[in-house]
C-alpha cells in the first residue's frame, strides 16, 4: 500500500471516484477525506495505514454504499486516530524543544561568565549564583512541561518546528525573568513575608523565586506587580492554577 523511504514516502491514495452526479454532502466529505489524507502524508504518521483504511471506507460507504451516515462515521474515526497520533508525536516533539531549550541556557550561561570574565565586568552576579539561578530556572521550566504535558492541547498543529520552537522558548524565557526577578529580591525593592532573615535564608528565597519563574510566568509578573512604579491595574488577573508570590 506504501512504503516510507529515507529520501520520500511512496504512498497509495484513496481512490477517489468523479464527482459529477454527487452530491452536496458527498463532495464536501469527499473533501475532507482529501485533505487529511495530505496531512498523513505530510506528517508522516505511524498510523497511516489504518487511517488509509477509514479513509477509503468513507469513500466506498457514501459514493458505492450509499450510506453518507455511516462514511462520515468511518471518516470521524479516521480523524480521532489522525489527532491521537499527531497529539503523542508533538509531545514528544515538545521534550525535545524543552531539552534543547535547557542545553541554551547552559551555552547563554556559559556565554555570559566567559564575556564577563574577558570584559572584565565587576558589576555581574557571582558566577556561582549565576549558574545557580540558571539551573533553578531551568529545572521550573521542565517540573511545568512535565506537570503539564499531559494536558497539552497539540493534536492540531501540524508544523513540527514550531512546536519544538515554542517548547525551546520556555526555558529561555524563564532565565530572562528569574534574572530580573533576582535584581528584585537580591536589592529588597520586593519584600516577601518571612524571608527577611541571614543571607541563607536569602539565597533560599532567590533559588526558590528563580524555580517559580521558570514553573510559572505568572510568579515573575506578580513581582513585577509589586515594584513601586509598575501599574497593577493594567495586569492580566491571575490564574488560580499558577503559584503567585505573597503579599
């Protein structure tokens, strides 16, 4: 029926009868029989073959059968198939993006000591609390994909890159606020109730902050609610599953 190649797919479309003497319904079906099969192709799935299988009942059930009840069935089940398949494949996907996104923050990490170490900068975080508060950000990032990757809703994009893209980003993101946050927390223009205490006690406060930021966006812009120019009133409210910092 097909066979997958290294350099092309060989594949045995549904045969599709004329449409003349159809009608408005059978076209419209056979329509979209024609266009999931070009997305099965495109993606490449591991259940092509059953998909292929539906996919041409449809089209035997409403064109030979008469039927287009039953074909839009098989065509519905084709579809659930088609949308499982493409959900665990961008999962999958998404651990990657999230994987190569944590191997960026180890290269901007390492980046940034060795600029400041060539520019003699003397302003920079120590470079144990700078790799510290990378890794705290990095590890939040990847406890949310994992807490959450179940729920992803995925089974409808069919753009492989992005999903990786959009899943690299998290990590990225999450350096970018748990380092302002860090300037926040580390010159008191925040405070959080029962953390003013010794400096280990600080640090706690800044590796947990820095977990939060990269487990939940919504953490970093609580903080930055709090500074004293920052406009509270032009903030998205708050979702409830997210953690937010005290007031």
């Amino acid at each position: 029926m097909f066979r997958w190649t290294r350099s092309r797919l060989d594949y045995v479309r549904v045969q599709l009868p004329a449409t003349t003497g159809l009608s408005a319904d059978q076209i419209l079906l056979l329509g979209d029989i024609r266009a999931m099969e070009e997305s099965v192709i495109q993606r490449r799935l591991w259940s092509a073959r059953s998909i292929r299988e539906l996919l041409q009942a449809a089209v035997d059930a409403t064109v030979s059968g008469g039927d287009p009840e039953q074909a839009r069935q098989a065509f519905d089940k084709a579809e659930k198939i088609f949308q499982d398949d493409v959900q665990t494949k961008n999962r999958m996907l998404y651990l990657l993006g999230t994987l190569l996104g944590g191997v960026a923050i180890a290269a901007i990490a390492w980046l940034v000591l060795e600029a400041a170490q060539r520019l003699g900068v003397q302003n920079l975080a120590e470079p144990d609390k700078l790799i510290s508060l990378f890794t705290f950000a990095g590890m939040g990032s990847a406890a949310s994909v994992l807490a959450r990757l179940s729920t992803i809703d995925l089974k409808n994009e069919l753009r492989k890159i992005w999903v990786v893209v959009s899943a690299g980003t998290r990590p990225l993101l999450s350096i970018a606020l748990a380092s302002v946050v860090y300037v926040i927390l580390e010159n008191d223009l925040v405070t959080i109730t029962g953390f003013q205490g010794p400096s280990d006690q600080k640090n706690a406060l800044l590796w947990t902050a820095a977990f939060l930021c990269g487990f939940s966006e919504r953490f970093a812009m609580d903080i930055l609610d709090r500074l004293p120019f920052a406009n509270s009133n032009a903030s998205s409210p708050s979702d409830p599953d997210e953690p937010s910092a005290g007031r």
